[in-house]
C-alpha cells in the first residue's frame, strides 16, 4: 500500500474506504460480508475509513466492526458533522454524542462539516458557534483535525477554502470532472494552502466502469497498456501527487483486492502524455452522448444573476450521459441547495457569459433548453424548501 501524509505528518493509505455502499440482505447491512470486506481492507494496508452521520447504518457497523477486531487504533476513522440538521449548541453536542456511541470511540481523527453548499451555510455555523466548538472538541481530543466536503463550482470552492483554518478537504474529482465541480484548479489551490484534498467519486458512482459507451471501452481495450476501466480510473487520481487519498465505496471482496492491488503499485507522474491523450479520447467518446460541448473552463462566470453556468451544462450532460436521477442530484447541489439560487431560470439573456466563451457556445439558448429539463416539477419542489433546508 501507499501512503501519503496529511497537514500534520500522518501517513494515510491512499485507498480510502467509503462506508456508504455496504452490501445489503433484505434491506439491511450485510454485516459478515461488510466484516470481512473492512478487515480485508485492514490487512492490506487500508487505514482510513469515511462514513457520515446520515448514511444509514454506516456508522454503527463500523463501530461494531473494529472494536470486535480490537483495531480501532490501526486506522483514521472520518465521518461528518450533517450542519443543515443543526439548529443550536445544544443540538451539536447532541449530535456529535450520538456519533461517537455509534463508532464506539472517544474520537473522530477526521470531522468534516457534511456538504458545505456555499459560504453562506458555513456563515451560519458560525454565528451558531461553530468556531469556539470544534476548538473545545480539538482541546478535549475528541476531534483531532477538522475539514469539509463540497459539491459546486471552483470558485465557491476556493472562498470555502479561505474562509477558516481547516485541516483537509473532499472533493468530487475524476477524469471526466477535470473541469467542473471544484476541478483541477480547485485541487491545486487547496494543496497550495497546505490542505490534504480526499476525493470521492472517483468513479462517479461506478459509472465510469459500469456505463462506458462502447466507444469508450473499445479506446481501453485498444490501448497497448491493459488495465480496467476502474484502474485506470483510479490511476489518473493517484498519478497526482496534489491527491492524498481516494475513497471507493467497495462492497465485494474482489473490489478490496483490485483497488489493493491498484493503490500499491501505482507511482506518481505514472500517468504519462500517451495515457493522458488515450483518456481524453474516453472523455470525447463519452461527451459525444452529452447535449453542450462545455469543458468547464469558468470563463463565462461569475454571473451577474449567478447562475452557476458550468454547473447547469454538467447536470444537462450528465442526464445524456447516466440517466434523469444523477443529473437532477447534481442540478440540485448546484443550484438549489443555496441560500440564493443559481439556477438556469435566472438567466435574463444578458450575453455577457458568450463573449468569454472559448468554445463559441450559445449559453444563452443552451440554458433555456437545460432549464426545461432540469427545472421540473420536482425541482421546483426541491427550490422552494431548499432556503429552509439551508437555514434549519
């Protein structure tokens, strides 16, 4: 296994464990396979594992898990502070209590604030007294290093990362999210702050493996260097020493194995000018089913309405590319779960976006189309309680 160190010098796998997709019987928690998976991981060179205070059963099995093993002090146990339930102080240490019963420790080695919109849902922690807590819980051990996770554009990303003395952050970042999401240029900025930088979704939810176009899995198979769409995958991420580590939401034994196996043979820089043009080739073939030719470059931001314009094309894309639920869970994070909106249906057609536009797009047309099929009756739902999800 290969390890790579965080802000204070420990040594982390760079095979992460997500404990989100555990295999389920009769819809629970397998939890003899769940075991063997986490203790399989363990023994290859796994030690730090991510969990979350709302995925259901996460935290309790993982709990149960390393205590019968007696291992809870060979790994970094990461879970998350879910700060839109928060209502008060009394509330917080309720919260947090309840975690720590559940993982059966005296401790959280890596505390996230859960899917920080924008800066305004960390504005909100704070006059709750975010600031002075985490420093008490830091003080007491209970919490030893403090980040956030995002989902949304670079920019927004990059305010997030100036706006408090964190210890990491996580960011969805894969090959084909390059340019969107907080990117290339969001991972970059928050290494150059000194930040370690977690990913998750390195295989968007296995669909860069399980929903390829045969264009793309002819590219792989025609490629000299044989490897599976996942390895190289992950790969691409590891190549980065900007990446500390990667989180896979494995729930079979052979996918402990593969990734094991990956995440200990894979250098840095490994991903050279011929790997890189072969998947960038996969990236075209995948965006040939995609609706707006946008590479995410954030040129046509900000918006004087703020619409988050390159997030609006990659949930329009994505619907294309991985079907309506994807597309709309992304739409939603991007634009509605904020406290101002920065939806399609904003746009007033001013045209400023199109004259910085390196790609030559009609942004203008492409968000009214994307507006009438993103916007549904069930996003508008979502709209209108999103202020109130945001606040409460």
């Amino acid at each position: 296994m290969n390890y790579r160190t965080d802000k204070y010098g420990n040594k982390l796998s760079i095979l992460g464990f997500g404990c989100m997709r555990f295999q389920t019987k009769m819809g629970k928690i397998d939890i003899t396979e769940a075991e063997r998976e986490i203790m399989a991981a363990i023994e290859g060179g796994v030690n730090y594992f991510d969990t979350a205070y709302i995925y259901p059963g996460s935290e309790a099995l993982l709990g149960e898990v390393l205590e019968r093993n007696n291992v809870r002090d060979k790994v970094y146990i990461a879970t998350k502070l879910p700060h839109y339930l928060i209502k008060n102080r009394e509330t917080l240490d309720k919260l947090f209590a309840e975690e720590l019963r559940r993982l059966r420790t005296d401790h959280v080695d890596y505390y996230f604030m859960h899917m920080l919109t924008d800066i305004s849902a960390w504005r909100r922690m704070c006059d709750l007294g975010i600031e002075q807590w985490i420093e008490e819980k830091k003080a007491s051990g209970e919490i030893r290093q403090v980040g956030f996770s995002y989902h949304g554009n670079t920019d927004m990303f990059c305010t997030l990362v100036d706006a408090y003395d964190w210890d990491f952050c996580m960011i969805q970042y894969n090959y084909m999210d390059e340019h969107s999401q907080a990117g290339r240029r969001g991972l970059h900025y928050a290494n150059r702050k000194g930040l370690p930088v977690m990913i998750m979704e390195p295989l968007r939810g296995g669909k860069l493996v399980s929903r390829l176009p045969e264009e793309a899995k002819r590219i792989f198979s025609d490629f000299p260097v044989k490897r599976t769409p996942a390895q190289w995958a992950f790969r691409w991420l590891w190549s980065q020493p900007e990446v500390t580590v990667v989180l896979s939401g494995m729930n079979t034994m052979e996918m402990v194995q593969d990734n094991i196996e990956t995440a200990s043979t894979v250098e840095i820089g490994e991903i050279g000018e011929q790997e890189d043009i072969m998947l960038k080739e996969v990236v075209r073939a995948i965006n040939s089913k995609m609706k707006v030719g946008c590479t995410g470059c954030g040129y046509c931001v900000p918006c004087p309405r703020k619409v988050d314009i390159p997030g609006t094309f990659a949930a329009y894309n994505r619907k294309y590319a991985e079907g309506w639920f994807p597309a709309m869970k992304e739409y939603v994070m991007c634009t509605a779960l904020r406290k101002d909106s920065t939806a399609a249906s904003n746009c007033i057609g001013c045209g400023l976006c199109e004259k910085h536009c390196p790609q030559g797009i009609d942004i203008r047309n492409q968000l009214r189309n994307a507006q009438k099929e993103l916007e549904t009756p069930v996003y508008k739902i979502v709209r209108k309680v999103a202020p109130l999800f945001v606040k409460f």
